[in-house]
C-alpha cells in the first residue's frame, strides 16, 4: 500500500506540472471490433508553447508535411498519450476516448554496426513484430509508424510501404503513419484517412504554424 500511495503522490505532482489534462474513457473493445480513437487538444508534455490537435477517427491515420513541420512530434503525443491512459489515467490533452490497446511502434531507429544489421533490417524486424503482434493479440493493437521504410529505394518503398499499410488497416488495428511519400495518400486513401502538416514560407524563413490539417500534404520545403 505504502507503494501505491507514493505513486498516486507521483502522479498527483505530475497532473499539477501539466496545463490541460484528463482522465480518459476507455471502451472495452476486442480485438477484431470497431476501434474509435478520440482524442481533443492533444499537445505534448514537454514542449513549453504546444499547438493542441485533434483526433477523432476509427481507422488508420496517414499523416504528410514538408520536413520539420511537425509530423514525428505528433506520433509522439499521441504514443504518449495512450501510455500514459493505460498507466498512471492522465492525457495531456481535453478528451481522451479510446479502448485499451496493445501499444507498438517503428520510430527512432538506428541501424546496428555491432551486430551488422542495417537501417533497413532493423526497420523490416521492427514492421514484422508489429505485424507478427497483430495476429496474436487479444485486444485492438495502436501502432505508430514513423517514415515507414525510408531505409530503401523509392519504387520499392511505396510499393512494400502500401502493402504494409493495408495489412495493418485490418478490424482491431489502428495505424498512425507518417510518410514524405505523397503517393501512398492516393494508394491507400480507402483504409486510410488523410491529415497533414504545413508550412509558411516568407522571403528569408520558413514558418511552422504546427497545425495538424485534414487531407494530404500540397506543399514542401526541401
């Protein structure tokens, strides 16, 4: 009990440090059901001027934008906020509805000169533990796919990128994916929905407004 309660005093202080936050609803989904995913002014904990987002979908999400516009930060946010839903019942956001989920990710990753294991191989042995956990889960699986494949070629990479978007558009799967390749919003606009990041360009700088936008990317900035 004594642990508990130094948690709870844990979590307490953490509620106190956050601006908006709440606690979240969760539906009691299986695995092969209707996912809803809700979520309102999402923002993420550590940045000091967050622009909140929103979210209401039940299927998987593409999400397009030039470079540094704001499309990993949101994977992020919305990683976090589903940890921390299903851990210490505190989103940093207005409105958290979701069902419990078996939580996985493709982001951040290194290729391994210890093991001689490329960009690509770590990447194609992180896509088939996501897919392998698809198949044996017994509760809806939320996954976040950052540059899907960007270890390969471009023809390749749209192509295997699409198939493995589609497979994990299945019932009880929700897939927040974000990629450069405008292609994929036009292959995959049926399982998937469109949203997108942008950008302001002036004579000498380039402005990131940080506002998550529905359909695909029109512009980019490299």
């Amino acid at each position: 009990r004594g642990g508990c309660g130094g948690s709870w005093i844990s979590i307490g202080a953490y509620r106190k440090s956050l601006g908006n936050w709440c606690v979240p609803e969760h539906a009691l989904t299986g695995a092969h059901e209707q996912i809803v995913f809700h979520i309102k002014a999402l923002y993420h904990p550590l940045l000091k001027e967050p622009v909140p987002s929103d979210i209401d979908t039940e299927r998987g999400i593409l999400i397009t934008g030039s470079n540094a516009s704001g499309k990993s930060t949101f994977l992020k946010a919305a990683a976090l906020a589903a940890l921390f839903s299903e851990t210490i019942a505190t989103v940093p956001a207005e409105e958290y509805r979701a069902p419990f989920f078996d939580i996985y990710s493709s982001m951040a990753l290194r290729d391994d000169i210890l093991s001689g294991e490329s960009y690509y191989m770590v990447e194609i042995k992180t896509l088939k533990r996501i897919i392998d956990a698809v198949s044996d889960s017994v509760r809806p699986v939320l996954c976040f796919v950052d540059e899907v494949l960007r270890g390969t070629n471009t023809v390749e990479r749209i192509a295997a990128s699409s198939e493995r978007l589609k497979s994990l558009a299945a019932p009880g799967v929700l897939t927040i994916a974000a990629t450069h390749d405008i292609e994929l919003t036009y292959i995959l606009e049926n399982p998937c929905t469109n949203f997108h990041f942008t950008e302001g360009v002036s004579e000498n700088d380039i402005i990131f407004p940080y506002v998550l936008k529905p359909g695909r990317a029109e512009s980019r900035n490299a």
